[in-house]
C-alpha cells in the first residue's frame, strides 16, 4: 500500500498565541492510504527521524468500508513528526492518522514555557480538527468512519489521550507547592519550568487564561478509545474521581526499563484506577524513548540517549509489535449501533 501525506495548520479562533498576537496555530500532518499508482518520494529536509517515502497529497485509496481515525499525540518538546512510524504502520492496517504540532511544546517551532506548563491546552487541538474535518479532508470525504475515532499519544501525548477520554486535572506537577526538594523542577527540555510560573501569572494574561481553564471537562465523545504509551508523572495530577467514571476502553503500553516514567509510579497507577483499561508491560529492558522513531546519523550525533536501546534490540520491531497491538485494540473496540 502506498502512504500518503498532507499537511497544513488551522488556527483556533477561540485561543490566542502565547504571544497574543493572533489565536492559536495548529498544524497537522496527515497519513493515508494513497491510491494505486501513486508516486513515494523522500521527505525533503534533515531530520533527526527515519522517515518512510510518502505520495504527497495524493488521491485516496478508495476501499469498501470508511477507514477509521486514529488522532495523535506526540510526547512533550516533539511533534506529529515523532509519532510517524505510528502512523505508517496504522495506516498499512486501515487506518487513517491525523496528528498535530502542540503549540509551544513542539519542536517544530521555539519552546514555551506556556506550552509545557499548560499541557490541557493540547486536547482542544485535537478536538479542532475534528470540529474542522471539512476543511482537510477534502477527497478523504466519505472514506473516514465518523463512528470509528481513536486517540494515541505518547509520555505528555497520553496526558493529552486521557483528557479526551474524559480525565480532568486537579493540579500541575510543577506548581511551587507540588514541588519535592531536590526533585525536578521541570521536563527534560525544559528544566527549569516551575520557576517561570510564578511571573507568567503576574504577566501573561493568555496564561493565566489558560490555568484557569486546567480542571475544566475535555471529554470528546467523539473519541471512542485511547492507545496511552508511557505516561509520564503528569498524570497524577488528575482527579481520581474523574478517571474512575471514564466509560471508553484504554490500552496502555510501557517499557519495563522506564525510569523517565516509572511503570509503577504512572502506567500501574493509571491502570489501577480505570474500569476499562488494558495494560501490557513491553519486555526487554526498554526504555522511555522506544516510542520515539529510530535516528538518522543526525539524531544520533544530537541526542543519543533517544535512539540507543539495549543490544539485540531492534526498534523496527517493537514499533510493529506496538503498532499490531494498537490495530487489534481499536479494531475490537464495539462501536454503539446508535452512535
């Protein structure tokens, strides 16, 4: 089957930039099956990811039943990007894969630290490009199943996952008096995070917009279940009542050599508190970052910590164990007849 690739950016008219120049942007990327006949070429540009040939903006497939979606995620400082060996592999399964660049916690353009303090902001992305489906769609109409819409995202991605389904957040990880001494103070690519807070809301009103928004309800019902992959601490700022109401099905998938987010202090903890969550541990001394793309020789020469796994051990592989282990799920998931 051949892959095909689009992409643009919408902007949300309800949500200003950090900047407060003008709302909100969102881009996206888009993987499909393209029709027979279809050209792949190389994706121009250096990438730290391997990245598969892709027919741009080619017809679709046309097949006897619409393809159903799957929204992504990606983890926190990444991008839709990172989450393409997902998407290919979905789509040579029947699916179509629609993700987006989280603004300001995107690497696709500068960090904010608006953007990973204020993580509930990525799910109304995602909700805006279903509330938008018309105006990207184009040929793809009547080939997507309105029935059939998933969510998938990894580390901070299933933060955003588990707020679709329903999770509500009680506080942020690193406000000032939710701080250990001595712990971190902030992600990875942004630690120094807590410390920004405190005069962001003295001087930004788009942020203190925002946090006042953080325990507000962003359930889609749309979405009819969530693959979560490796979520991170952040989690255990939602409301355990909010997670035990949730009535959509969950899979939740984690390394057992995770100490970016400890299997027992975050996938345990989550599993332990939804009805309907399946939780599968992925053996192997595997680590956070195997749902990361492999590296080219740049991303190896840049960040060798997210592209070296233990030896014999083949990424490839786990992403095609992961990627058959998503498609069965959302396969299986029943879909209400009067839905």
């Amino acid at each position: 089957m051949k892959l095909g690739f689009r992409e643009g950016i919408f902007h949300d008219e309800t949500r200003p930039d950090w900047d407060e120049t003008g709302p909100r942007p969102v881009r996206w990327s888009l993987w499909y099956p393209a029709a027979e006949g279809s050209i792949e070429t190389e994706i121009p540009g250096r990438s730290w990811f391997r990245r598969a040939p892709v027919a741009r903006d080619a017809p679709v497939q046309p097949a006897t039943k619409p393809y159903p979606l799957v929204l992504l995620s990606h983890g926190t400082g990444g991008s839709a990007a990172g989450l393409e060996w997902l998407a290919r592999r979905l789509v040579s399964r029947g699916f179509i894969a629609l993700g987006v660049d989280h603004h300001g916690n995107t690497g696709s353009e500068a960090y904010r630290a608006e953007g990973f303090a204020c993580l509930w902001e990525r799910a109304p992305d995602l909700s805006l490009m279903l509330d938008r489906r018309e105006d990207w769609q184009g040929d793809l109409a009547g080939h997507i199943d309105a029935r059939r819409v998933f969510v998938a995202g990894f580390s901070a991605g299933a933060y955003t996952a588990m707020l679709l389904l329903g999770a509500v957040a009680q506080f942020s990880q690193f406000e000032q008096s939710r701080l250990k001494p001595g712990g971190p103070r902030g992600p990875r690519e942004f630690p120094d995070l807590a410390d920004h807070i405190p005069s962001l809301l003295r001087t930004s009103t788009a942020f203190r917009d925002s946090w006042s928004r953080m325990s507000q309800p962003y359930r889609d019902d749309r979405i009819k279940a969530a693959l979560v992959c490796a979520p991170g601490r952040s989690i255990r700022g939602f409301s355990e009542e909010s997670l035990r109401v949730i009535d959509k099905p969950a899979l939740i998938l984690v390394g057992d050599a995770d100490n970016t987010a400890p299997v027992e202090e975050c996938s345990s903890w989550l599993h332990a508190r939804l009805d309907r969550s399946t939780f599968k541990i992925l053996q192997g001394g595997l680590g956070h970052y195997i749902f990361v793309p492999e590296g080219t020789a740049l991303g190896l020469s840049f960040a060798e910590h997210l592209f070296t796994d233990p030896a014999g051990v083949e990424r490839a592989d786990v992403h095609e164990e992961i990627a058959e282990l998503s498609a069965v799920f959302f396969h299986g998931t029943d879909i209400p007849v009067d839905t």
